[in-house]
C-alpha cells in the first residue's frame, strides 16, 4: 500500500486592494471626481443641442415646440444648474492646464502657470463675449 500523496503546498493569497468608493477617501479624489462628473453637464447640454437642431432640420413646427421646451421652468433650472457645472467644468480645466501641457517659454524663461490658466480664462471670456454680441447683432 502506497502512503497518501501529500497535500501540494498553499500558495499564498495575493493582496486585492479595496476598491469600492476609492474616491471618498482623498480630497484630492473628491475633486477629481467632481471634475469628471461635470464633464457630463457638457455631454447632456451636447445632446439638447443636439435635439435642437434635429428640430431644426424637422421644419418650423419642430424648431418652435422645441424653442417652447426650452422656456419651460424645469429647462430654465436645467440650464441653470448646468452653467454652474459648466464652470467648474471649465475652472478646473485652466487649473490643470498648465499641469499637462510642455512648458511655455517665452525667450529664455518658463512662463508661470499662474499666466497659463490667466491666459485661457482671458481667451474664454473674449470667446464668449464675441459670441454673445455675434447673436446680440444677428438677432431680428
């Protein structure tokens, strides 16, 4: 009789780090995350333009019905609440902007990243003013 075959060694458990809500456990995640979630305030005001100009393309009908929506009190709140995501959404972006970009010189000097993100809101505020008076102008 042959004597029983001995068990094979354990092999040992590998760590599995937690993951569930990784997020909450740093402030600098909190606003990570914060961040990314009104990227999705950018993705739903895509889709209202979206639907507008799907509208558009309907016919007069479609275009004032969906003019009409966008009157009610429930679009107002929600265009509301989305131009409050839409400019953390875009503080956030000028903060990390010179974060991940190669440096900017100018001569021999490394431009401050304080000037960087300056610079972007400058060119967002003159953007949006010019639009704003571009549609100012045009309007009947």
């Amino acid at each position: 009789m042959r004597p029983a075959a001995a068990p094979p060694p354990a092999r040992p458990r590998a760590y599995v780090r937690p993951m569930r809500r990784w997020w909450k456990r740093d402030p600098f995640f909190m606003g990570y995350m914060a961040r990314e979630l009104t990227s999705l305030a950018v993705f739903a005001y895509a889709v209202v333009l979206t639907v507008g100009l799907v509208s558009l393309a309907r016919g007069e009908a479609a275009w004032a019905a969906w003019l009409q929506a966008l009157r009610s009190p429930l679009s107002l709140l929600l265009h509301g609440v989305l131009l409050v995501a839409f400019f953390v959404h875009a503080k956030s972006w000028f903060e990390i902007m010179p974060k991940t970009m190669p440096p900017v010189r100018m001569g021999r000097r490394i431009v401050p990243g304080r000037v960087v993100t300056r610079a972007g809101w400058l060119a967002a505020v003159v953007c949006s003013a010019l639009l704003l008076l571009l549609a100012w102008v045009a309007a009947p």
